[in-house]
C-alpha cells in the first residue's frame, strides 16, 4: 500500500509540473481606443485577454487591435497633385459606402477636379511584463496601411510631409531599450527618424508617408516598434501603470516639432505635433502594468 501511494504522490508531482505557466485569465488589464480629431470615428477593435502566472511573477496585459477607415482627398494645385483633406469616417459613412471598399486604397489618378480615395488604418498595442527582479515591461506596436502599391507619377505627385508614431507610459520606467522599423508597399526599407524623447516619459519616431521618385510614389506599409521598459524596483504598493501608443497622420508640410508632455505615477503622458493644422491621430492606451 505504501508503495502504490508512492506512485501515485510522484505522478501527481509529476503532472503539476507538465502544467503550463500562464494558465489564469485575469480581467484587469484595460484597453482604450480613441482619435481626438475625430469623437465619432467608427473603429473596428479586437483584443485578447490578458493572463498572469500562478506565482505573479510575470503576465501578458493581452493585446488590442483597432482599425479605422480613411478618406482622402486629392485635387490638382499649381500642377501638383496633393491631398486636400483627411477624415476619419462614422459608422453610417461607412456601413454607406460599404467595408470592402476600403481595402486597398482606390488608385489615384490625375485630376482635373477633387477626387477621393479610400483606405484603412490599423493599430495594435500589447505587452508582457516580469516581476522576478525588480519589473519590466516589453511594449510592441503597429501600424499596418492598405494601400494600393503604384498611386500616381512621382513627378507631378507633392509629397505631403511626416507621420508619427510613439509610446509613453507612467511608472517612473526607464526605456532599457528600443526598435523600429518599416517598409513600403514594395517590401523596401523606410528611413525613420528619432523625433523626440524624454527620460521616464516617452520615445517618438517620424518618417515620411510618401516618398515620390522618377516612376511613382512609395507608400508606408508596415511599422513595427518595440520598447522595453523597466525599473530596479517595485515601487507601486500593488497600484499600476498604464502606456499609450499614438499615431499621428500629417497631409500637409510639417512646420513644427513634437513635444512629449510627461504623465504622473499611474497616468502615462502623450505628444503632440506644433504648427501644422493638417493632422489627425489614434490613440490606444493600455493599463495594468506593475510598477
């Protein structure tokens, strides 16, 4: 008897080893999806839970997916074909012109009088974060366009100048370190800039949206950006952080520059873009981050 009940202790112990470290489901990491310039904005979102291991020393905040539907429109200035204006649609103005005419944007051609063309924009947020020595927190974003691919000549295209994208959190986190990267519609490397940072705060990357040359206009595609965060020590008595990824789209020449404005202990900061009327952005925040 005592060796059967021997067995069957040492197969227990056996299988609670084989169990997966993320196995809990945990409803407390929040996501928020919004564009200031535009309230009512129709965004399609998707997410994943969040989940934490069964000793709490490390989890996921889970992952959001938010898409929004652009219109554009182009018109022909001193010769030069330039985009005129950019929204965000409703719902109705959607649900109107109907979703699967949004992808990919419609080819523009020369004209003569405005024109319009339609795309979409989408966003995704998530995070993993370790407790086991001191806490950090690995962010990724994207930003994914359709586009087309060859939208006009280059020749008699105006490139319309820069668009942004950046994470800021709260927490008093340090960035320890950094990446991002891009392509065209081509599959070809987009040149990013450093636009702004500021230490505990916020990090902001630029580059250009179109890129006209001799044939035809590169588009961006795909950015993909990674910060990792982290501190030596927990200092949040059980509280947490959040962080906030934006995207900010340009459709004019930029004349200013972007200002990261830091947040507090538990409310992450955000930046903005100075001097240049011609912009719209979307926003995502998410919460639950230890600190």
């Amino acid at each position: 008897m005592k060796k059967l009940i021997s067995i069957i202790l040492s197969a227990v112990m056996i299988l609670s080893m084989s169990i997966p470290v993320f196995a809990a489901e945990t409803p407390n990491t929040h996501f928020e999806i919004s564009s200031p310039a535009f309230p009512d904005a129709y965004i399609i979102t998707e997410t994943t839970p969040s989940t934490v291991a069964f000793d709490g020393s490390s989890g996921s905040l889970g992952s959001i997916s938010a898409t929004v539907f652009v219109e554009e429109t182009y018109d022909m200035v001193n010769n030069e074909l330039i985009i005129t204006d950019s929204r965000l649609l409703s719902k109705d103005e959607v649900m109107a012109i109907g979703v699967d005419n949004f992808a990919p944007l419609s080819e523009v051609p020369m004209p003569r009088a405005a024109t319009n063309t339609r795309g979409r924009l989408t966003i995704t947020f998530s995070g993993v974060y370790n407790t086991s020595n001191g806490v950090s927190c690995n962010l990724t974003g994207t930003a994914h366009w359709d586009d087309s691919g060859l939208h006009t000549e280059g020749e008699n295209y105006c490139a319309t100048g820069e668009d942004f994208i950046g994470v800021t959190w709260s927490g008093s986190f340090t960035a320890k370190s950094h990446s991002i990267s891009g392509k065209d519609q081509l599959g070809g490397a987009l040149t990013i800039y450093n636009s702004d940072s500021t230490p505990n705060a916020g990090r902001v990357w630029s580059f250009k949206d179109s890129n006209p040359t001799s044939k035809y206009t590169l588009y961006a595609k795909d950015i993909n950006l990674n910060v990792n965060i982290s501190k030596n020590t927990l200092t949040g008595n059980g509280n947490t952080a959040e962080a906030v990824l934006k995207y900010i789209h340009t459709y004019s020449k930029v004349k200013g520059s972007i200002s990261i404005t830091p947040g507090s202990e538990t409310v992450a900061g955000s930046f903005s873009l100075s001097n240049t009327d011609k912009q719209w952005s979307l926003v995502c925040t998410v919460t639950n981050i230890p600190y």
